[in-house]
C-alpha cells in the first residue's frame, strides 16, 4: 500500500493562505488564464493529454435503466449518447459498480465482469464517435447497498447497526481495491477514455474517509492519512495498471455524510501533489452554498476550493448549474468547467444551447413526462424521477 507524503499540516497552511490571498478576485486556472476572460466553449485539457472541446461535463446520473445483471441496456445507451450528441464535452456514465455486492440501486450498470465488456464497449464507440470525451463512474455503495438487493448483509468500514452493514475483513478491503481496479482495466479494454472513482455521497470510499463511519483500527483506520488508504490503493492500483493515457479522477463531497471540510481539503492537497489525477469533481448540492464547517465561516465551497492550488489537476464543480449563466459563474470563480445535473435531464442538448446563448436556462418545473421522453428517458427513468418532488408533473 503506497501513502502519499504526510504532510497535511502544510497542505492544510498553504490552501488556507491561498484562500486568504485571493477572496477578492477569481482564481486562476491551472494555466494560468483569467477566468473572466473564459469562455465556456473553450476546450479544457488534462494531464494525461486527453481533452474535452468546451466546459460541459454531464454528471454521473443514476437513471436505472440497465439490466438486472448489469449490462448496458439500449435504453441507458440512448440516454447516454443522445448527451453526446447534444454538445457535451465529457460524457460520464452513472454509478456503475465494480462488485456484485457493491450495487446500489436497481438497473445500475456494472463493471465486474468481462460480461459487461461488450455493452460497454459499444456505448464508449458511439461517445467518442460524437467528439465527446468518454468515462466511466465506478462506484461501490457499501452500508448503501440493499440486502434484498444484494443478497447478504452490506459491507462497510465498521459495523453499522441502522443499516445492518457489516465491517469489511481486511482481506475484503483488498480484495474491493483490487475489484476497482480490474474493472478500471475492463473499461479501458472497452475503449473509454476514463474513469472516475466515486467518492462521493456517503458511499463505500466516501465512509472510509469519515472519521464517524469508518471506526476501524488497522491501517485503513485512524488518521486521515489511513482512512484515505483505500482511496489512494486504489489511484495506485489503476496508475499501475492501466496505460499513462487514461483519465483518472474522484468525485468527492466538500461536506456532510460525515465528513470534514478541513480534511477533504487536505485529501484535495494531497491529491493534487500526487499528480495521479486528471481532475477532481467537486459535487457541492449548490455551487453558491457557504460552507457548513465552522472552520470555514462565511466562507463559500467554491472559494475554499475553487481557489485552492492544484497545480495542472483540473476542477469540475456540480450542484444547481441550472443555465449558462450558472456555469459561467462556476467557471469565473474557480472551476474548469461545469458539472450539469438535472438541466441534463431536462435537456439532452444542454451543453449546446447553454454554449450558444449566454441567457439560456433550463425550462422550468415539473416537467411533463412527454417531454422527458422526448429528451431521450425510459418510462423507467421518468419513474424514478418521480421520486424528486416536483420535477415531474404529477397525472
């Protein structure tokens, strides 16, 4: 297991003071440009030489529109390609998980087998072939993960009595880095151009970050530096075993679920050093939110972040980027480029009208379910969409 340098205390120092030194002017981007001079259409390159021709990246969005054994159905590969057709830069599939026991929800897709491989295979063709940049979301949902669903108790870091969750051996917690990563290299056989880990949400890596899931005692418990463990195994794994050219990013949450501010942005530092990253996905609920660590008062998650050095690791951001206007803001004040959610849903062509006219915005709620069919959604996915209160039109 390889650790990245404990230096947090420094890390910590030198975000803040980069925060303190630029509160009252945009952040700079990781080339140095000024982001009030950026255009949303600019193209955005990474590390790894890979790039996406504007700032659009279409979220990871659970939709449930798969098979029952994982595997790509048409109707998720109309979903997902009808977003590249519509001008994002960088399409990212949904959650897909990379054990059996990792599901989370119904109709997800799945990365851990070489079943998986020709569905996969078929959807990062038919991305690429619309100029968009292809990635995969792997994911585990741990405590998460129905047992009706999975057929055993969920795995977590520690025990959990709310959810039944039982606490991974230690062999288990290999043995899922080790599942990460091979399904990294099934989706590189495939013919995407990335993956991104799901750190995010109160799942399987996001509770072995936090200090009040993950109570564990061996090297993957403790401090910071051990909880990150299992995320860090896991960059290894895949920077080892997967080409140089491959996009590699995390999504993370900034707060809740758990976690510190101060110790997601000493991870964001320690991320950065490592040079292992292409980006890092903030997903922060509200782009313009204040930030609900007392360490951080009357201070917004864009400025602790988007302000941040991260040297050539680029940023996306998601949460209520709802118009052009929102992503433009995004971009002005710290990020690479825009994370869009729910105007994705509303919009198969978002990127492009949002690229096109600076006045645009997502039409307004709830929407018919006509009109959701038309944007390229299952009768199942509108199902699901239900389940948001007031983004569907009730019959």
């Amino acid at each position: 297991l390889v650790r990245v340098h404990r230096q947090r205390r420094k890390f910590l120092d030198q975000q803040l003071k980069r925060q303190d030194s630029s509160q009252n002017h945009s952040a700079s981007s990781a080339s140095g440009k000024d982001r009030n001079m950026t255009s949303l259409l600019d193209s955005v390159s990474f590390a790894n030489g890979s790039k996406m021709p504007n700032r659009f990246m279409l979220a990871p969005l659970t939709n449930q529109q798969s098979h029952a054994d994982g595997t790509l159905s048409n109707e998720e590969h109309h979903w997902l390609t009808m977003r590249a057709q519509g001008g994002f830069g960088l399409t990212m599939t949904c959650a897909a998980h990379v054990q059996k026991t990792g599901q989370g929800f119904a109709g997800q897709l799945a990365t851990f087998g070489d079943e998986h491989i020709p569905g996969l295979k078929r959807l990062a063709r038919d991305i690429k072939s619309q100029g968009s940049l292809s990635i995969v979301q792997l994911h585990h949902a741990g405590q998460k993960s129905p047992a009706d669903l999975i057929g055993r108790a969920p795995m977590c870091p520690s025990d959990d009595a709310a959810t039944g969750a039982q606490a991974m051996t230690n062999a288990e917690v290999y043995e899922t880095i080790n599942a990460f990563v091979d399904a990294a290299v099934r989706c590189e056989k495939a013919g995407f151009e990335g993956v991104e880990l799901h750190g995010a949400h109160g799942y399987l890596i996001g509770q072995f970050l936090s200090p009040e899931i993950n109570r564990r005692t061996d090297e993957f418990g403790g401090s910071l530096d051990n909880r990150a463990g299992f995320l860090l195994a896991i960059i290894d794994g895949i920077r080892r075993d997967c080409r140089d050219s491959l996009n590699l990013s995390v999504r993370l949450s900034p707060e809740r679920f758990g976690l510190k501010t101060s110790e997601m942005l000493e991870l964001f530092g320690w991320l950065v050093a490592s040079k292992k990253l292409d980006f890092i996905d903030m997903s922060m609920w509200d782009v313009r939110k204040d930030a609900v660590d007392e360490d951080f008062a009357g201070k917004t998650l864009m400025e602790i972040f988007g302000g941040a050095e991260r040297g050539s690791t680029r940023l996306g951001v998601a949460g209520k980027i709802y118009s052009a206007a929102d992503a433009q803001w995004a971009v002005d004040n710290g990020a690479d480029f825009a994370v869009i959610g729910r105007a994705a849903i509303a919009h198969h062509d978002f990127a492009r009208l949002a690229g096109a006219d600076p006045e645009f915005t997502m039409r307004p709620l709830p929407i018919n379910p006509e009109d959701l069919k038309a944007e390229g959604l299952s009768d199942g996915f509108v199902e699901y969409m239900k389940a948001f209160k007031g983004f569907v039109v009730e019959a």
